[in-house]
C-alpha cells in the first residue's frame, strides 16, 4: 500500500519465518493508542493482506471491519502514571505527585506510611489496616474501584499476605488486583502479567499446581505476546518446569526443559542451570546416557566461564562421572536382559517346535486309525 519494503525488520527469510517484525505487538500498540477494541482470535499478520476503498464497509484481510467491537473515546495526555505524558508545571516547587489522575493528599500520606512498614518488614497489620483504608478513601471519592492508586493498593496487600503467609486472603486480594488491572490497561498489559504471575505464586505456595500453571500459561503466553518471539523465555519455560516436577509429572517438565533449552539466552549460567535440571529430569525418567550428555553441556559452559577449578566446575564433573557410571550399569542390565529375552525366545522356539512335531504325530495316528475304522 504505501511502496515501500523494510531493510532490516521484515526480512522474509523463508516461508516459515517472515522476518523479525513483531506484528502483534505493532497491532497491539495501535489499538491501545487508538482506542480500537478487536476480536480476541488468531489474525493472519504479516502476509499478504487486502485493504478496501475509503468511506465505505468494503472487505479487508486479515483485520475486517466486523473485527472490529468497539471504538473507546481517548483523552490525549490525560495521565502520566507511565512516564508517557508531559509533567504538572508548579511554581511551588511542591509537586506532591506527577499522576494526573484524581489525588488525595490523605490518601498519599497513608499508603506511602503503609508502603514504608512493609518495605521495612515491620509492623505488618498496621500497614494493611492503612492499605485498606487508603482503598476506602479513593472508592469514597470515585465512586469505584478501577482506579490505579486501588489496583496498586491491591497488589500491595496481596504481597503483604503472602509473605505473612495468610495465602488465602492473599489470593482474593490478587484477584481483585487482576480484575482491576484487566479493567484499567486490557488482559495483554503488564500490570495484568503480573497480576497473574503473583496469582500463580500463590497457587504453588498452596500446593495447586494445577490451579497456578493455568495463571503461568497466561502469563507465559502475555510475554511472548508483548515482547515477541524474539525475547528469551527460556527461564519461564524453566520456571513451568520445575512446578512440574515438584508435581511428580516428570515428562511435562522435560519438555518445558527441552523448550528452554532450545530458547535464545544471553545468561550463560542461566542455560548452564537448565541443562542441569534438565539433566536431573532425564535421570528421574532413568534415561542415563542422555543425561550424561546434557550435563556435558554443563561442564562445557561452567568451564569456559568460571575455568577448571571452580566449584561448579567440579560438581558438574561429579554429575558428569555419576551419569556415566549409571548409564554403564544401565547398559549392562540391558544386556543381561537381551540375553536372557534371547534365551526365552529360544526355548520357547524349540518348546513350540516339540509341540508342533508331538501335534503331527497326534494327527497321523489319528488319521491311520480312522483309516482302520473305515475298512
């Protein structure tokens, strides 16, 4: 449409791959700054595409005018909680906040005394009562709670439970806080990723793994749709996991490791502690050799980073030698099982030979006596 070809982002380097733009980010961004609300299912981005005529409902590919639900008005630099707008002029000095959003000096003094305790990790009850009541006096004044001040005090609750260990009302706080934050921003926002990553965390100090994979899904899939494919994930995958194993289900966590291998990295240590665990998953499947090759990877990774003589170094070099010795051990029951399968299968090759000649016998005796009958 607009006769022109990128150099660098949108390369087509084959079929598979259509070069380094992040489409759905792109189309992410735009709808955010535009207020245009789409149809949440799969859009073919980045191919070829059809734009229709102007001042008429012609057909277009892959976004459709029936894509659209909804047009929200928008109110340019009408805030600057994200550091994205301009900063309140003061010739005070005395600026308080840079949010534009409705404020409360009470409310400010309250949360940042209650933000204080918590951040100090002292007297914990006070600075939830205050966090409660800095909730109350925003509801109070907006007359709802999709506000960002109430999503902030949510979140700070939920925390301030959690590491109390009180982790049933740390859930419904993290709920509200992942209600509020879907309402403010939209589901693909980063206040909701982590919304879901804290409801995740939650889930598992519970013991419901299944309750917070369901939360680490999403937020896996949120990450890889806001910063593209391009963006290591590998320590998400790594994180998924290890909440399987803990889980006992052992094949589900060798192929997120495996996934998290194959991801782009650009921590060494971080791939050296995946390919440990993944070693460790393959060793609990009793797949020795191919443990051994992955904590050889280890090894390599270790030495050239910390030398020879380094602890990690040497620990890999103990899994490497364990690995091995089991992989011997593992090898020779195997064989011992061949020969003996092979033993069997020949016995019972001859026993069925023996009750094959004993059957022809049977039937030619048979067959001599009904000859007898019949002269």
């Amino acid at each position: 449409r607009f006769r022109y070809s990128l150099s660098l982002y949108g390369k087509t380097k084959s079929n598979e791959s259509r070069g380094r733009a992040l489409y759905l980010s792109l189309v992410r961004r735009i709808c955010q700054r535009s207020g245009i609300r789409l149809v949440g299912k799969r859009y073919d981005l980045g191919g070829k595409c059809l734009i229709g005529g102007s001042g008429r409902l012609t057909a277009s590919y892959p976004i459709a005018p029936t894509d659209i639900v909804d047009i929200l008005p928008l109110v340019k630099h009408g805030a600057s909680v994200a550091n994205e707008s301009f900063v309140p002029c003061s010739f005070s000095g005395g600026l308080g906040s840079l949010s534009l959003h409705v404020l409360l000096n009470d409310v400010k003094v309250i949360y940042d005394a209650a933000h204080t305790r918590l951040s100090q990790g002292v007297e914990v009850p006070i600075a939830l009562e205050y966090l409660n009541e800095t909730a109350a006096l925003c509801q109070r004044v907006l007359e709802t709670t999709v506000h960002p001040q109430i999503q902030k005090c949510l979140k700070l609750t939920a925390t301030a439970y959690a590491n109390s260990k009180d982790l049933d009302l740390a859930l419904v706080a993290a709920e509200k806080c992942l209600t509020v934050s879907v309402a403010l921003n939209g589901f693909d926002s980063s206040e909701a990723y982590n919304a879901h990553l804290a409801m995740s965390d939650i889930f598992f100090a519970q013991g419901k793994i299944v309750e917070g994979m369901k939360h680490y899904r999403a937020v896996l899939f949120l990450a890889e749709a806001m910063a593209g494919p391009n963006y290591s994930h590998a320590a998400l995958y790594f994180n998924i996991g290890r909440q399987y194993v803990e889980a006992g289900r052992h094949e589900d966590a060798l192929r997120f490791y495996e996934v998290a291998t194959k991801k782009r990295n650009q921590d060494r240590v971080i791939d050296g502690v995946i390919a440990r665990h993944y070693a460790l998953a393959l060793v609990r499947l009793e797949r020795f050799k191919e443990a051994f090759d992955c904590e050889k990877n280890t090894f390599s990774l270790y030495s050239a980073l910390y030398g020879e003589d380094h602890d990690r170094t040497k620990e890999s070099a103990k899994y490497m030698k364990h690995f091995m010795t089991l992989a011997i051990q593992q090898g020779k029951l195997q064989q011992q099982k061949d020969k003996d399968t092979a033993k069997s299968s020949a016995a019972d090759a001859i026993a069925k030979q023996l009750l094959a000649a004993e059957d022809a016998r049977a039937a030619k005796k048979n067959k001599k006596a009904n000859k007898r009958r019949t002269k």
